[in-house]
C-alpha cells in the first residue's frame, strides 16, 4: 500500500465524529449570509463542517468533514415546520441510516432551553439542559444595544448540560470569550461510547443553531 492509500484510510477512519477528542470548539463564521459553523479540536484543525440550509419550510443542516464541502458526512433534518414540538433526526450522508435523534420539550424550551437526545430505537438516552437561563437573557438585551452589542461576548456565557438517564453529567457546551460571541467549547466529563458520542455530537450541533436563532 502506497503513501496515498494509507492517508485515504486513515481519513476515512478518523472523518467519523466518534473519533475526535474533546474538548472541541464550535466558531460561527461571520462573514456569510449562512447560518454555519466549524469545528477544530484542541490544535486548531477544522474537524468538520456544518451548515444550515436557507429558505426550507422545515428545518435542514449538512455536515460536512470540512469548508470545501467535498463530502457530506450526516444530515440533520425536522420532522416538521418549525415549532417548539420539532424533532430532528440524524442520518449518514451517504446511506440514510439512522444514527439518532433529538426532540425539544415544548413550552419548556421557552425559558430554559431543554432536549431529549434519543438513540436509533427512539430511546431516551440523554437530556440536554441549560444551567443558566439568565445568561442568555442578558446576551439578548443587551445585544439590541448598539455599540455595547460588540461585547456581549465577553459579558454573558450560557452553558448547557448533558446528562444520562441516571443523572450523570457526561459533557458541557459553554460560550467561550470572544469579541461577537460566536465560539463555543464542548467538553466531555465522564466516559461515553462511541455510539453515543456520535449522536451527542449532531444533537448538540443542532441545538446550537436553534438556540442562536433564539438569541
């Protein structure tokens, strides 16, 4: 086997989300009408993708292994228009096989922002929480004030909570300092498969659009 070959494999090995190591950290592009982030592991290289596509009735997110957008990785689709009731599912790009999903808690969601996170057989499997809801209340206000809006992203940082069905906290996504609030650091706390990791990962993706739209 060639020089070519050995790094073909090794991309093909390591593109899958179950192989990178945590911490990882979520930069917003700011620069684009998208609504798109990347994401770099602890030495800076951009691990993947992920872009929200535009003008859908329904909610539709592909990630991708990195910005050229040469290969789809996952798809991230609602079930639904879009409300506080959606459910997202979570398939490979290139086979349609279900990996997971997650579904946000109604009305529950409007105050402190809450998930379901449920593997291939539609079984609960973790609960995403937001640990400082008025965090995110005062990144909104202030926001809307010209000037002072630059620096909300060193004022205010919202933190969510994964955890398993036995209460465990197993990671965290946190806003990081940054100078228009755009990075967020994902953390992992305790020991998770590499089955679960996958589906923590897209679910945490897609949360992390939906609560930006929230503000």
């Amino acid at each position: 086997m060639n020089s070519r070959d050995l790094l073909d494999n090794f991309q093909r090995e390591t593109s899958d989300l179950n192989e990178l190591q945590f911490p990882l950290d979520f930069e917003f592009k700011i620069t684009t009408i998208y609504n798109d982030f990347v994401v770099k592991d602890g030495r800076n290289n951009v691990r993947a993708y992920v872009r929200q596509k535009l003008f859908r009735f329904k909610e539709s997110v592909v990630v991708f292994s990195d910005e050229s957008k040469k290969k789809e990785l996952y798809h991230l689709k609602a079930d639904r228009w879009i409300d506080f009731n959606a459910h997202y599912s979570f398939t490979e790009a290139n086979s349609d096989t279900l990996i997971g999903s997650m579904g946000r808690k109604g009305m529950k969601s409007l105050w402190k922002a809450s998930y379901t996170i449920f593997n291939r057989e539609k079984q609960a499997m973790y609960e995403i929480k937001e640990e400082n809801p008025w965090a995110k209340v005062g990144d909104s206000m202030v926001g809307e004030i010209p000037i002072v809006s630059f620096f909300t992203g060193y004022l205010f940082h919202p933190k969510y909570g994964i955890k398993d069905q036995q209460g465990r906290l197993v990671a965290r996504l946190s806003k990081v300092h940054s100078f228009f609030g755009r990075k967020f650091k994902l953390e992992q706390l305790d020991d998770i498969s590499p089955e679960d990791k996958t589906n923590i990962m897209l679910s945490v993706m897609m949360m992390v659009l939906l609560e930006r739209q929230r503000g």
